[in-house]
C-alpha cells in the first residue's frame, strides 16, 4: 500500500543565473542549524568547484540535506546556466516540488520559463521566493504579476496557480510571507516548504526500485549513482538488478557495498534506506543516469526522459605546432580520449565522437560555456590540446530541408545602444520579436536567433553596449537554415617566421592593428599574433631585429614605445578564432594559429576555395 513519509521533504532549487539559489542554500544550511555556532563557512558553500568559485556560476547540481523541526528537507541546488540546463532536467525526476527564485528587480527571465516548465511538465508544487525584496530598485509586486502571467502562459493548473509566495533577501538572511512582516530569519520559507511541498510517497511493501538521476564520480571509489528510492527499501551488502527503461537488453546483478545519505555538506554512511529518500550508492562499476536498481526477482525499470541534445560541436585534437610537448604534462591522443571519455562519467549532456583519424575528437555540448568550462577544467588538469572554431549541428527533416538550432535572445540594454544592438542581430540573422521599455532607461528587446549567429557575439556586445547590456538565451528547437552568416570582419596578422618577438618588430607591426603578444614572446611561423585593422590576413615579422652599421647605433631605440598587448581570455579567444584557424591550449598559454601553417599552403588551399 503506498504511504507517505512525512518526515521528508525532497525539493530543487531552480532560477535564472544569478538570482541567489546558491546564496539562499547558504542560508538554509546555516539557519537550520548544519553548522556549528563557531565553525567557518564561506560564502557559496556547495559551490565547489574552483571555476564555479571564479566566475560565481553553478555547473554541477549539488545535494544536501537538513533538518527543521524533525523534518529532513533534501535539497538539490541546480544551475542557472542555459547550458546546464541537461543538469536541471534530471534531478528534478527526484523531487516532489520546487523552489522557484526570482530576482526582485529582473523579474522572470528566459531561464526562468525553461525551468518552471519542465517543473509543471513533471507537475512538482511550485513555491515563488522573491528575492533581493532589500535592493534599493527591487519591484516585488510588479515581479509577482510577471510570475503569475508566466504560469497562466505555462497552462499552469488551478493548484499550480495558488502557488505560495515567499518574500527573501538571500544576503539578509531572512523570508516574510508579507512585506510588512517583521524581517528576522528564514523560518517563513521552511515552514512554507513542509506546508506545501508533498511528502515523498512509495510501497514499502513493493520490491525495490531507485532510479538513479546523477551521477558523482570519485577517483577511489569510482562512480557514484545518486537517486531517490521509489519503492520497498535498499540494503547494503545485498543484491539487485540494473536495468534500463531505454535498453531493454540490460541486465546487470550488482551488490551495494556503499550507501549514503546527505546530510548538511557531508556524505553519512547508512545500513539502509527508505521510500522517499535520496541516497547515494557506490560499488557498481558501470552504473549511468536512467538505470534503475530493482530487485532480482522483480526487475521493473522506471521511465526516464531523455536529456535534451546538445546543438554545438568543437573538433578537439593533439596539438601538433612547433611549440608542442614543451608545457602540458598529458599531449598525447590516448591521454586526450581517456580525458574526454572520462568527462562522459559524470556530464550527459556532453557526446564525444571519434572521427577517421587518431588524433581528432568530436566534442558536443549545450553550448560555447558548457565546452570552455571543460577545456577551461583540461588546461587546468596539465593537458595540452587544440580545439577548433565551434560549429552548430544541423538535422534534415523529412523533406530533406536543412534545419539548425534556433533560440530566444533576452537582451537588456539602455535606451542609446538598442539601436546597435538591433542593427548587428540583424546582420547575424536576428529577428526582432517584440521590444518593451523597463525601469531605468533599459529596453528590452526580444529576438529569434539562429545559434550560430551567437557564436563570438558575447564579446561585441559589451563593447557596443559599454558593458551595461544584459544578454540571456535559452534554446528554442529547431527551424529552417537561415542563410550564411560573416562572423568576422577583420582579418590576422600572421607570424612570418619562428623565434622570439623583438620590441623593434612589433613597433612596426602594431601601426597594422591590435597586437596579442608583447615583446620576447616565442612565436612560430602560422601563429596569429594579432588582429589586422582590414579585412585580409597580413603576415608580419616580428622577430626582426634592428641591422646595425658603424653609423646606426643600437642605442637609438630605446626611445620604441610599444602599446600594451591585448590579451584574450578562453572565451574571447574561442569567440576571435575564425574556421581556418585552431586554438592551442597548453597550461600555460592559448595560442591562435591557422590550420596550415606553411604560408605557400595556404595560399593554394585559398585559391582552390575561390
């Protein structure tokens, strides 16, 4: 007979980027008594990854749990990041409600429709937090409208439509269920959760069931399979039977040597688990997301949805320039198939395909962020590799008619730049679909975009906009090819020959444009050195020195002033690079070069072209 456990309550976070989940998990885990009263915590705790920390963004989905009256309340904080959104999909398979953050002054943006319509699909209990209710611009009322017209928009149900709604400051450390309430603490928003969100509920009687949602990966115990127990119990030292909705042929006996539960930031070692908990199980080897752990007698697998397709491809291969082997400690193709291969562990979102030669991998992923974060995390690990221009992935439908990748661009920008905006969308096959004013002398503008006319747009925009706009895509399916699009309007300067670059060389080279290296530099014959003010590639010298004669004397070039280099972070570098050219990543260095080196080469391969 199936029972509820009122015990627990299993719930997600979920928001657009930088909305305040990981601030408010912060906050749930302090007040709830996690911590003890003198211990250090840092700010964005399960943030724990070291580019997370960086640029303060969640990649991987993270679980905790705490307890609030003796109530343990499982938490998952997901990420914001459209290109995560493959991490968002499927841990909410594990819980019976969500918690919606909204900024108080941005209101609902295009992440936020995403992640609150693949919570209604699932039909969770929604509860709307308001957050950042203490900025100076924060406009509640007005953003609970827009959250309310947004589930009418969803075809929200009755129920989902009286959803509660809790106002926050993440940073204050306190929620109110009314403005006019006194501010003090986050107890409003706990007890709105355990009156709200529905107790897990399963048979114990029924033989066991866990369908495993995530998988963590630990290099001494290999991978773990995280998931919430649908029905009966799970034991450790038992045996069960992996089997999987999607492939039918799979049938695997495993023995759980590990069981674990979450509490606070910690893993606990239990003997056994019941309906409604989210556990994690170590000891099975070959375990993936989608598989469910059954019994022997009884295997039954539980549906599970497919993780959406990713719309972006990089070819990753060995770095083959003059300047190869000398940085990273791993540069060869199996180093570099173990790594990606080993990547598919724990992302499902990512493919990796192997292509006619040894040496070249097809990577695809979500998006250019969700492809930087892994070679940002390689480059990190001692790998050294290059990766080519990013390329969308273009399907055919029935007719034969070429399709691509479409989304919705969410731009915020003031009034004075909106022109810019428009005019250079436009040229990158941007249809205008509707233009609002917001607060402050911001317009918003909303376009349909082909995904490759994203591709190296992010840079251009926060000139063009003098860093105040805000852009936010989110995936839209599929429609017709729009046509070719220009990505880059100006051309390289190209080393002319190998060696180390020469303050006299680069003062005559920068009169041609914007330079990325400075002086003493080593540089190869092919290597992009900079970025030509006019549409052609030019090669320069740069490693030219000065001829001296009894009547010129080294001296007189002191007075050389060299204007400082530009030098590109990943994502720009990945943005500039055109699809004649590679990006060499070492430890060290990223490196643009073109694909052929030889000057001669590719001028024949250009000819041939034409």
């Amino acid at each position: 007979m199936k029972t509820k456990r009122e015990d627990i309550r299993n719930i997600a976070i979920i928001a657009h980027v930088d909305h305040g989940k990981t601030t408010l998990v912060d906050e749930l885990l302090k007040q709830s008594g996690t911590f003890r009263e003198n211990q250090e915590v840092e700010e964005r705790v399960m943030d724990s990854n070291d580019i997370e920390r960086e640029r303060g963004i969640t990649i991987l989905s993270k679980n905790t749990g705490v307890r609030y009256n003796d109530v343990k309340i499982n938490i998952i904080d997901t990420p914001g990041h459209a290109d995560f959104g493959g991490e968002v999909e499927r841990v909410l398979k594990m819980v019976n409600g969500v918690v919606l953050v909204v900024d108080a002054f941005e209101g609902p943006m295009p992440q936020t429709k995403f992640v609150l319509k693949k919570a209604l699909e699932l039909d969770l209990s929604v509860i709307v937090c308001v957050n950042k209710v203490d900025r100076p611009e924060a406009r509640p009322d007005e953003v609970v409208d827009e959250v309310l017209e947004l589930l009418m928009e969803l075809d929200a149900d009755d129920k989902q439509l009286d959803c509660p709604f809790v106002f926050a400051s993440a940073k204050g450390g306190y929620a109110v269920a009314d403005l006019s309430d006194e501010k003090k603490d986050m107890k409003p928003l706990f007890d709105t959760i355990i009156e709200h969100i529905e107790a897990p509920e399963g048979d114990p009687e029924k033989p066991t069931q866990v369908l495993i949602s995530t998988i963590d990966y630990n290099e001494y115990v290999g991978r773990i399979g995280v998931g919430k127990v649908d029905n009966g119990s799970i034991k450790v030292n038992q045996e069960y039977m992996v089997v999987n909705a999607h492939e039918e042929e799979k049938q695997q006996k495993v023995r759980i040597t590990k069981l674990y539960e979450f509490e606070g930031l910690n893993k606990v070692d239990v003997k056994e688990a019941g309906i409604g908990s989210i556990v994690a199980i170590s000891g099975i080897s070959d375990i993936h997301i989608g598989d469910t752990i059954c019994d022997l007698d009884e295997p039954e697998a539980i549906p599970f949805q497919k993780i959406s397709e990713p719309t972006i491809a990089m070819q990753f291969m060995v770095n083959d320039s003059p300047l190869a082997g000398q940085e990273g400690k791993y540069v060869t193709s199996r180093h570099l198939r173990d790594r990606l291969f080993r990547e598919l562990n724990t992302d499902v979102s990512l493919r990796v395909e192997e292509s006619d030669t040894t040496d070249s991998y097809k990577v695809s992923g979500r998006g250019e962020l969700h492809l930087s974060v892994l070679i940002e995390n390689m480059r990190r690990e001692g790998y050294e590799f290059a990766v080519s221009k990013a390329e969308v992935l273009y399907k055919e439908d029935e007719k034969g008619k070429k399709l691509e990748p479409m989304e919705i661009a969410v731009v915020d920008v003031p009034e004075e730049f909106a022109g810019a905006v428009i005019d250079k969308l436009s040229q990158r096959k941007g249809e205008l679909q509707g233009m609002s004013s917001a607060k402050g002398g911001y317009s918003r503008l909303e376009f349909s975009i082909p995904s490759r006319g994203l591709i190296g747009y992010r840079g251009e925009f926060l000139t063009d906009t003098k860093g105040n706009g805000i852009l936010n895509t989110v995936f839209d399916g599929y429609g017709p090819y729009k046509g070719d699009i220009q990505y880059r309007k100006q051309g390289s300067l190209i080393a002319y020959e190998t060696g180390e670059t020469v303050t006299y060389g680069l003062f005559a080279a920068q009169e041609r444009g914007t330079l990325f290296v400075g002086a003493g530099e080593k540089v190869y014959s092919g290597m992009v050195i900079g970025q030509n003010g006019k549409a052609e590639d030019v090669e320069v010298n740069v490693c030219r020195t000065k001829k001296l004669t009894n009547t010129r004397a080294s001296g007189s070039d002191d007075s050389l002033k060299l204007s400082p280099p530009k030098i590109l972070s990943l994502e720009q570098a990945l943005e500039f690079i055109d699809t004649d050219e590679l990006l060499e990543i070492t430890p060290e260095n990223i490196r643009i070069r073109k694909k052929i080196l030889d000057p001669t080469m590719r001028k024949r391969q250009a000819y041939k072209k034409q």
